[in-house]
C-alpha cells in the first residue's frame, strides 16, 4: 500500500480550515500535492482560506506546483466566495474597534 493509499484510510474526507494562512516551508508542497492528489476523484476535500486563489503559489513557493494541486481542486469542485463580516465573532465585542453608530432617534 502506498503512502497516499494509506493516508487516505486514516483521514477520510478532509477539511483543511484556514489553508494558505501561513506560507509553508518549501519541503510542504509536495506533501501536500501527495495528499490532494491521492485524494482526487475518490474523497472529499474542503479547503477554507482567508487568501484569494491567486496569492495560493506563495503558499508553497512554487506556483507550478500550487496551479497543479489547484486544478485538481477545481476540476470536479465548487468555490464559494463569502463577503461579510465573520459568524464566529457576531455577538461578540471588538477590541479597538469604533462601534458602529447609532440611528437618530425619530
């Protein structure tokens, strides 16, 4: 059994939150290009990520490598862009921020 096949049995279908947050060390995009690939067309892989598609390459150093583990992505996937402030933090209170103002009173 390959490294991949194996990998696969252990993880399952994957989410990866946040991907592209960090910029990785070079040694990690081939590991992940591994992972995305063993997983193409047979698992589900959902990847969240505060950074546009096109700032992905810096990820990895190599943007060869990324537009390869991105078409795989992509090639039977959805991308969903989401505008608006964060779910996590409604409701909650904002350090430093101005608070939004208030409507006259009629």
């Amino acid at each position: 059994m390959s490294a991949p096949d194996s990998l696969d049995r252990l993880v399952g279908d994957l989410l990866a939150e946040r991907f592209a947050a960090v910029v990785a060390a070079a040694q990690v995009g081939p590991a992940i290009y591994e992972l995305v690939a063993g997983r193409y067309e047979r698992r589900a892989t959902v990847l969240t990520s505060n950074k546009s598609l096109a700032s992905w390459g810096e990820v990895v150093g190599d943007t060869a490598l990324m537009m390869a583990i991105t078409d795989r992505l992509l090639h039977h996937g959805e991308v969903f862009y989401l505008r608006g402030s964060s779910y996590r933090m409604r409701g909650k209170e904002v350090i430093g921020a101005t608070p939004p103002p208030t409507a006259p009173a009629s």
